[in-house]
C-alpha cells in the first residue's frame, strides 16, 4: 500500500521519527491508525449509550413518567447557572 500525505503531515511524521519515539514512517502511521481506531470505538460505545437513554427516555414519556418542559427547561437552567458558578 502506498499513501501520500500532505507536506505538514509528513513533517509531522518525520519529527516523530526523529524524536526517537518511532523507528520508521511506518510505525508512526500504525499507532495514527490505532489511535484513530480507538477513538472510533469510543465515539461508537457513547452514541451507542445515549440511543439506550433517548430510548429509556421514550419509554418513560409512553408511561407518563415525564414531566412539564417547564420544568425541565428550569431545572436545566438551574444546572447550567451552578456549573457556570462553579467555573
């Protein structure tokens, strides 16, 4: 396989080299790939999470378990002004 990257990815890619930390372009290509991989996976595990929640979520509004969007929209707000209070 051949791969042609950008001037400033190839400079990237040769300062790893040269920092010693990689012995080749290539191994700094694997571990990019690796990387890229994992956070692939950890984007899909969250997304994977928030459908079981939204669906949770519906369930609960199919019971009548909600509550006003008043409310939520209150409490929402409340939570944003300590975080922001927090910051």
């Amino acid at each position: 396989m051949n791969i042609s990257l950008t001037p400033e990815l190839a400079r990237i890619v040769e300062k790893k080299v040269k920092s010693g930390l990689y012995a080749s372009a290539s191994e700094v290509v694997r571990e990019a790939l690796r990387l890229l991989a994992h956070m692939d996976d950890a984007r899909r595990r969250r997304i994977d999470e928030l459908n079981r929640r939204i669906d949770r979520g519906l369930a609960e509004l199919d019971r009548g378990e909600g509550i006003p969007g008043a409310t939520s929209h209150r409490r929402a707000r409340r939570k944003l002004r300590a975080t922001a209070a927090r910051a």
